[in-house]
C-alpha cells in the first residue's frame, strides 16, 4: 500500500468517526445493479447469461441475501471487467462493518472502532 492510499484510508476512517450517525452499509449486490447492470440497460437474465451464474443466484445477491464468493466473484469479473480481488475487496468491507455493527450494539457501544486502543483513535485525530 502507498503512503496516499494509507492517508486516504486514514481520513476515510477519521470522518466515518466523526459522522459516528452510521450510513447505510452498502452490500456488493447493490453496487452490482447501479454501477454495472443499470447503466448497461442489462437486467437480471441478461446478466446471468453473460456471467453464467443462475439468476436465482444473481438475485439474492442483489437482494442481500447472499455474498459474493470468490467463484462467483471470478465469473463476475469476466463478464464486468473488473479484478475478482474488487468483489472479493467489496464483500469483505461490507462483512467487515456488519461485525463491527452487530459487535457494537451486543456490547451497547456506540463507538463500532471501541476495540481500537487509544494510541490507534489519537493517531486517526492527529491528521
């Protein structure tokens, strides 16, 4: 990682503390249908005849109801032209936040980075 994407990443996460009112967190299915399939004009058939995977699949993804795996997340990039590593990268901070989430509210914490140490929010608030 370079030194720009650790700053943006910083900052990413400084003003996610201070907005700490939680925006929705965005599953890779969304992204799928209003970045890739809208913008194509391609609905739900089309794109599981392009990527070969079921459309019953296609939806639950796209309903949240399912993740995206890396068998569907490389069959995806074939069809979208995109690194499986980005659908592999999206789920995994969606799952990330959604742990963070659940962790928060079992706890009754509202701080979901809580199990950064002192050190770790002071050097977030420095920058």
């Amino acid at each position: 990682m370079c030194c720009t994407d650790h700053f943006f990443s910083c900052l990413y996460i400084e003003l996610k503390m201070e907005k700490q009112k939680y925006l929705p967190n965005i599953h890779p299915g969304e992204i799928l249908k209003e970045e890739f399939m809208d913008p194509l004009n391609m609905d739900l058939y089309e794109a599981s005849r392009r990527s070969g995977i079921p459309a019953g699949t296609l939806a639950d993804i796209i309903y949240k109801r399912k993740p995206i795996t890396c068998a569907i997340a490389k069959k995806l990039s074939r069809a979208f032209g995109v690194s499986p590593a980005f659908w592999i990268g999206l789920q995994a901070d969606f799952d990330e936040e959604e742990t963070r989430r659940q962790q928060a509210a079992e706890t009754g914490c509202k701080d979901p980075f809580s199990n950064q140490t002192r050190s770790q929010r002071d050097r977030f608030k420095q920058r």
